[in-house]
C-alpha cells in the first residue's frame, strides 16, 4: 500500500511538471501565432498602399498627386486609365485592367505640358468620360491598339499625342476602429465615398511621414504637398488575440518607404 501511495505521489508530480511544461509550450506557441498574426496585418496595409501609392505621380516643379497629407492621413489622385490626347476632348485609351477600370470612381484628368516643363496639370471633373469619336484620333495618325479605345473627356485640352490619365481621388487614414475598441484602423476612401476600415487594429505609433526632393530621410513633420515625392508607413500592429497570461497582444512594426512614380528629384 505504502508503495502504491509512492508511486501516486511520483506520478502525480510527474503529470503535475508535464502539464506545466505543456501549458508553457502552448503559450509560447500562441505567441508565436500571434506575432504572425500581427504581421499578418501589417503586410496587409502595405500590400494596399504599395499598390496606389506607387502609382501617384511625382512631377517637379508644380503640383503633383498628392491632394492633403498629415501623420494620419493622406489623399491622392491615384490613375487607373492612361493614354494620349488626341484632338476635340477625345482621349486614345491604352488597354488597362478592365476590372479596376469598371470599379474605379472618376475623379478627374491629368495631362502632360509637352512644350514646357513636362509637368502634369490636374484637374477635377465630376463628369463621368463616355465613349470618343475614333476618327479625332485616326486623323491626326492615332490608332487605340487591340484591347484600347477612345474616350471623351469633359475639359481636356493639350497637344496632340501628349501623355494624359484619368484618374480617382483616394484617402487612406489611421483613425479609431470600428472592428477593436482603443486601437486604430486603416481606412480607404474613394472620392467623397464612405470610408472602409481595410485592416486593423493598429497603435498609435502607426503613422506617416513623408520624403521630400532630393531626400532619403523621411519626415515627421509634414511638409507642403507640393513637395512630397514619397510615403514612409510605419504600420505598428498588434495581433487581433491575447495569449493567456500576456497582459496585451502582441505587437510587430513594419516600416516600408514607397516613392511615387516619375521622381525626378
């Protein structure tokens, strides 16, 4: 009996140690997952800025594609259609993805001063483009290739051949989730749109800051519109879980820079 009772007591400390290990496994292991998770989130707001805001043009000496910046937001005129104007409002369109086409909002057009400094000039119109008249096109010698097309477009003016965009009107913000209470959230809006929270949640530490002209610095104060080539992210992410015992999630930074298109400074 007595050496039953021994061996219950050994066994019992035995499982008492294994469980105790296992239990530590399991929340290393969690916090693990978790940190992935929290990555996992911060990638995800990269991979959506990357893709636009590379696309922003950045020509010198006038304005640009940048509309408003701060530390927590910024508003861009993002292209999805690009081309060359051709004569009488008509634009030859050059094939593009028909998906991001369909689905973008019009916010305006851009055109290139071929004469002068080569800059863009924007301007916003409400008035959706609708189908061109060829034939403004084919009689200055401009034919849309397979897959391109011609496109009439309210306002525009230039020279023949000169390079143009239509393009749409986008804020990407940090602000107060909807999905996490006390953490923020990145949102997305097109044109005067609602704003939808596109990945989450966030610290407060997650921010924008901006590259000037012939700089590799990025800047926490921010400068004039005018004057920013490029976006540094700091997406600072927590995972959307707690690990047992942790006190908060767990919390992974990534910082990324994205240059805009046609820097020349």
């Amino acid at each position: 009996m007595i050496e039953l009772l021994i061996t219950l007591v050994m066994v019992a400390i035995l499982g008492a140690a294994a469980s105790s290990m296992l239990k530590s496994q399991l929340r290393g292991f969690s916090r693990v997952n978790d940190r992935q998770e929290a990555r996992a989130v911060a990638r995800l707001a990269m991979q959506a800025l990357e893709t636009e805001l590379a696309m922003v043009d950045a020509t010198a000496g006038g304005v640009n594609g940048v509309i408003a910046a701060s530390n927590d937001s910024i508003t861009v005129r993002v292209p999805y259609a690009s081309g060359v104007f051709c004569a009488s409002g008509t634009m030859l369109q050059f094939p593009g993805d028909s998906a991001a086409q369909s689905s973008a909002v019009y916010g305006g057009f851009a055109i290139k001063d071929t004469s002068a400094t080569g800059a863009y000039s924007y301007t916003n119109s409400s008035t959706t483009p609708s189908a061109g008249t060829g034939a403004n096109c084919t009689s200055i010698g401009l034919t849309a290739p397979t897959g391109g097309t011609y496109v009439s477009v309210s306002g525009v003016s230039g020279s023949a051949g000169a390079p143009m965009f239509l393009y749409q009107v986008i804020t990407y913000r940090f602000s107060s989730s909807t999905l996490f209470a006390t953490r923020r959230g990145l949102y997305r809006r097109v044109g005067a749109g609602t704003a939808q929270e596109i990945a989450a949640p966030f610290d407060t530490a997650a921010t924008f800051r901006y590259y000037t002209a012939a700089s590799d610095t990025a800047l926490a104060t921010t400068p004039a519109a005018s004057a920013i080539r490029g976006v540094q992210v700091r997406a600072a992410a927590f995972s959307p879980h707690r690990t047992a015992g942790r006190a908060s999630p767990e919390r992974v930074t990534i910082t990324s820079a994205i240059f805009f298109r046609n820097r020349t400074d």
